[in-house]
C-alpha cells in the first residue's frame, strides 16, 4: 500500500501572475464593498462622492415626498381632513367639505 506524501513541492508561482492576499470580510462583505455602498455605488469618482449633507437631503426630499403622499391617501378620513388638511395655508380651503343643504338632498322613491 502506498502511504500519502506528507510534504509536497511547493506549486509554482509566476512572477508576472497576479499577486493574491487575504482580504478580511464579515460575511462576504469586505471594507470595499461597504465603502462603496456607503458613498453611491454609482459615484465612483471622487468628484461626485455623495457627501453627508447630500444624503441628509436626498433622504429629506424622499422622506417629504412620502409624508405628502401619506396625507393625501388619507385625505379622506374625516378627522385627518378636519385637524390637519383644512389647516395647511393656502391649500386647506380645497379641503373644507361643505354641508349639504338638506332641500338639495331629494330622495325619489
């Protein structure tokens, strides 16, 4: 029976081949791959690096832009009309829903 080798020649390594080294990840996710998510995956220049304030106001307009569409889905709930809508300036009277007069209300039967 043959036994195993226990030492093997080292494998041969070209001088002009890629030079491989361990990169630390957690998960898969190394210092790369989080730094590039953290600026914009899509800015890789360093002119166009999102900075803090950037984001602070593409997440502010998202944020308004959401709250508007919010109010205005439930802008039909009597309370939510009443307390917020009828009072926002220069728009509120758009919401303010007139009683209707009861001659008007003629029911045929």
């Amino acid at each position: 029976m043959a036994s195993p080798i226990t030492s093997r020649a080292p494998s041969f390594k070209s001088a002009y081949g890629p030079k491989y080294q361990h990169q630390a990840n957690i998960h898969g996710w190394n210092k790369t791959a989080v730094t590039r998510i953290w600026r914009g995956a899509d800015h890789s220049d360093e002119d166009h690096k999102l900075t803090v304030g950037n984001r602070c106001l593409r997440a502010g307009m998202y944020g308004g832009a959401a709250g508007v569409a919010a109010l205005l889905f439930v802008s039909g709930i009597p309370r939510v009309r009443t307390d917020i809508m009828e009072r926002i300036p220069f728009v509120g009277h758009f919401f303010v829903k007139e009683p209707v007069n009861p001659a008007d209300n003629v029911s045929f039967r």
